[in-house]
C-alpha cells in the first residue's frame, strides 16, 4: 500500500438510507402479529398497534438525535465511546455485531422453513443448512460488489414482500367486513401484548451503523428513523385492519394472513403472501448484512479493532474483509446446529444497545452545558421501557448475554490497542 488510505464513498441518499430501518423492522413479524393480536385484544388490535408505535417513539427518537450528531460508521460504538469511554463503546459493538451473526443464521433458516412450503425438497436434514449457506453466501457476495448493487437488491426485495400486502389492504377495502364497534380489552390481555407491539419496531436501528456510507448521515439518517417508524406503525395498523375486515376467523392459526388474502384473493393470494414473507425475513437478513460488516468497519476506524478490518477493495469501494468475514462466520453458525442457543440473546443486546444510545444523549448534552428537557423526558421513556422489555428475558439470555460480555472484555484488551483515527469531536 502507497499509505493512502481508500475509503468506502458516500453513495446512499435519503430513501436507500430509509430501506435500512424499514427492513429492520419488518422481517417475519408483520406475517403473523395480526392473527396473534386480534386472538388477543380484538377489534382494539390496530389501536393497540398504534399505542406501541407511540410508546416507542421517544427510543427512535434519542437514535435520531444522537444519529445527528455523528456521520461515521459505528452507531452505538460511537454514541458509547463517546459518552462513556472506549470500553463501552466496545462493548456495545462486539456484542451487537456477535449476536446480529447468529441471528443472521437463525433468520435465514425461518426464510428457508417459509420457502420449504413452495418446495418441499428444501426442508430435508441436509438440503435445509445447504440452503441456508448458500443464501448466505449471495447476501455476501452481493454486498461485496457494492453498496450501491446492495441498496439496489434491498430496494427489489422491499418491493416483492410489501406489494402483496398493499394488495391484501385494497381488497380489505371491497370487503364487506369491517372493524365494527371497537371494545376495550381487559387490562391485562393489553399487559400482555405490549411486548409483543414493542418487538415489531426492532430492528430500526440498523440505519445508523453504515452512516460511513450515506452521503448526509446528520439529515438523512434522523429522518429516516421518525420516517420509518410512524410509516411502520401506520402499515402494521392497515394489515390488522384488513385481517379484521377480511377474515378474522383465522385468529391464532399459525399462518393465518396466508388464509385472510386465500379468501379474499384465491390461492395466487395466498402464494404471494407467502412469497412475501420469505422475501421479507431475507430483506430484513440482507439489510443486517450489509450494516453489520459496516460496523466492524467503524470499530476498526476506532482502534478497537485490527485495521485488517479497515480493509476496502480498491475496485468495489466496499470494507472487502469485513464483508468477508461476517459472511464467512455466519455461515459457520448456520451449518452449526447449537447456535439457537446463542440467538436466544440477540434481542436482550439490542436493548443493551438501546439504554447506552439513550444514557449517552443527555450525557453529552450536559457536557455542552445544557440537557434539553424534551430529550431527558424521551430518554427516561426509551430507558424505562427498554429496562422493563429486558426484564421479561429468559435466565438463558442473560447468561448468553454475560458469556458476550465476558468474551468482549478479553478482545478489548487484546484488540483495542490502536489510536482512532479520527476524534469523536469531529464525528
């Protein structure tokens, strides 16, 4: 090397910064929450939807407040490390990165259970791994030819899984259903649904860890959030909406938005709902691939990192090597039958990454000499809200969890030895 150092280049602008929180939040959920709420509250579901979308703003928002402050890759590395040191910002990456891997292994098998439907050939002991490999693999391939040939087959993939339940709510709109009169559910059917209306928006945060590579991450990646967010919980409302009008008797069936657009548009409904859902669970697996490589990328900027990390191909632009080996790594993971265990933990981290993003906003602004009150009041929601989600985790999260944490104090002192190369002051 000549000593000059090549950087990925700023290619995405406001709407490819948009398909990152979208996919994020709509993977496999949106196929089956409908059924699952409206078993559980009835004709209040939508409501109930839109009072989740509420209560997880003030979160999206502390994401797009501290998203503006920063326009390099990283994310939670950066708003950790810059509030509260090197070593949580570590934290905060090694085990959203480690957990994001297996749950990249974890998602594509429930893509390839989704496509054993259409063929059945794909859900024998060998050919179910073989395709979860290979699906893996194209993922990676086509992420190392680009960000632009990625925000393209992002965009495509966005596309086949949202038109069928676009066409799912203009027939509910020609049905002769309809909500009806709207009844108050028992407190505690609402008590229990509100974890389920919670983990619908997660997964929106994926955005702000390729910031590196949109070309104005301060405007675009704010906006992109609050966009993404409110548009989601809009979409999720319309869906169990038209499930009620159209087939509300297929509550609690295990595939049962299959049969409301079977009954409201045949069988080729029924097969483009299904075909959805595969593409959905492999849009929202692809956007992961692309962010998480990026904050690798954005570690290794940092020195938390060996530069090996840092490595981008002269000809493509892309991180090469770490594109490379999150590829590689979960690959492993999806030929390896235990790792279910370990996926059990990838939503606990992310609440971890929540509470940092969080604590970490009015850190800072105290630092500048003022905490604004509107932000200290959305922090306090998004934290206790994620503390209370964290709280209904299984033992074996926290201990999966623990073994992450463990495992990540080991690399910093090995890994993270080397000078940043850039102060977070002119993030």
């Amino acid at each position: 090397m000549d000593g000059t150092k090549i950087a990925p280049p700023r290619t995405v602008g406001f709407w490819g910064t948009s398909l990152f929180p979208l996919n994020g939040m709509i993977g496999a959920g949106i196929f089956a929450l409908p059924a699952v709420l409206v078993a559980a509250v009835g004709s209040f579901a939508p409501w109930m939807m839109l009072i989740g979308g509420i209560l997880f703003l003030p979160l999206a928002l502390c994401y797009a407040w501290m998203a503006s402050r920063f326009e390099h890759s990283g994310g939670s590395v950066l708003y950790g490390e810059a509030a509260f040191g090197r070593f949580v910002g570590f934290q905060a990456g090694w085990a959203r990165y480690a957990s994001a891997i297996v749950t990249a292994a974890a998602n594509m098998h429930v893509m390839v259970a989704y496509l054993a439907a259409l063929f059945p050939g794909l859900a024998g002991p060998i050919a179910a791994p073989v395709a979860v490999a290979i699906g893996l693999a194209l993922i990676t391939l086509v992420n190392l030819y680009g960000m632009r040939a990625s925000v393209g087959t992002l965009g495509v993939m966005t596309a086949i899984k949202l038109l069928p339940l676009g066409a799912l709510i203009v027939a509910a709109v020609f049905a002769d259903g309809g909500l009806g009169a709207v009844a108050l559910p028992q407190f505690s059917a609402v008590e229990s649904v509100v974890l389920l209306t919670f983990y619908a928006f997660i997964g929106f945060e994926g955005v702000v860890e390729a910031a590196g590579e949109f070309k104005d991450p301060k405007r675009d990646v704010p906006r992109s959030i609050v966009t993404m967010v409110s548009g989601v919980t809009l979409l999720y409302m319309a869906i169990i909406w038209a499930f009620i009008a159209i087939g509300p008797q297929f509550a609690g069936e295990t595939n049962a938005l299959a049969g409301v657009a079977e009954a409201s548009m045949g069988p080729l409904g029924s097969l483009a709902i299904v075909v959805a859902a595969s593409f959905s669970i492999g849009a929202n697996n692809f956007a992961s691939g692309v962010a998480q490589p990026r904050l690798m990328y954005g570690m290794a900027e940092r020195g938390m990192l060996p530069r090996w990390f840092e490595y981008v191909h002269p000809r493509f632009l892309t991180p090469f090597n770490a594109i490379l080996f999150y590829g590689v790594v979960s690959i492993l993971f999806g030929l390896w039958e235990g790792f279910e265990v370990l996926a059990i933990a990838g939503t606990l981290v992310r609440l971890v990454t929540y509470v940092v993003t969080s604590c970490a906003l009015p850190v800072l602004e105290h630092r500048e000499g003022r905490i604004n009150p509107w932000h200290l009041a959305c922090v306090i929601i998004a934290v206790a809200s994620s503390l209370y989600i964290a709280l209904q985790a299984q033992a074996q999260a926290w201990l999966v969890l623990a073994g992450f944490v463990a495992a990540g104090t080991l690399l910093y002192f090995i890994a993270a030895r080397q000078p940043p190369e850039y102060p977070l002051d002119e993030a």
